[in-house]
C-alpha cells in the first residue's frame, strides 16, 4: 500500500487509502474508499485540529469540496513529538479519483497555521 506523505511548518502528514469493493456498487456508481491519516507534531508546543478540507476530484472530474470542523468528530490536541491517527472514507462516482486537502490548526499562542494533506489517489483496481 503506497503511503503518500507531506511535512507543513514541522507537521507531517501520512496518508494510505484502500478500496472496499464489498461495499461498493458498480451499478449505483458507488465506489469507497478508506483512508487513514497519521498526524505526527514536530514542533516543540502542542497544537490543536481544528478544521479540515478536503478537494476530492472523480475521474470525470467532478469536484466534491468538504469543509468541516475536526475530524471523526474530534478536535484534538497533538503534544510535542506525538501523533494522533484515525480513518475515514469517501464515496466517489467512478473506479479512480484523488483526494487533497489541508488542516488548519492552533498553537498554544492563538496562532492559527494550515497544513497541506498531501494528494493521493483512489484506484479501485489497487486490491
């Protein structure tokens, strides 16, 4: 499973994505894709997630834009030299698609800073 990564003002993000073909349907146009994040923080402070979003692109191009606030219901706090990971999924229309994105957090200060979640593909023939 190929892992894409990306490092943004000392925090890094790791992605791996995998295709549930039990759950998905040709027929409706439904394809699902788990993916899972690890955040790890470089920096010397805690920081906070506060927001998310996420640029999700189908084979036919077809945009689908998600905005919201922290991830799988949480917004959590990541101290100095630790991670925090979980995963989530997304429903494309077609066999492939890619997904980019960027987090926004806060640092102990107020100081608010986004970080790039790299771009990485859904490819439904990858099982």
């Amino acid at each position: 499973m190929i892992v894409y990564t990306s490092t943004t003002s000392n925090v890094k993000i790791s992605v791996r994505s995998l295709f549930v073909e039990k759950e998905s349907n040709i027929l409706t146009k439904q394809f699902i894709f788990i993916y899972f994040i690890k955040i790890e923080n470089k920096l010397n402070e805690d920081i906070q997630l506060l927001q998310r979003e996420w640029k999700i692109v189908d084979s036919n191009r077809k945009v689908k834009t998600v905005k919201g606030n922290g991830v799988i219901g949480q917004q959590p706090i990541i101290s100095p030299n630790e991670s925090f990971s979980y995963n989530s999924f997304s429903v494309i229309e077609t066999f492939e698609g890619t997904m980019e994105g960027n987090y926004l957090f806060q640092k102990n200060n107020g100081e608010l800073f986004r970080v790039k979640i790299p771009k990485f593909f859904l490819k439904a023939n990858t099982n």
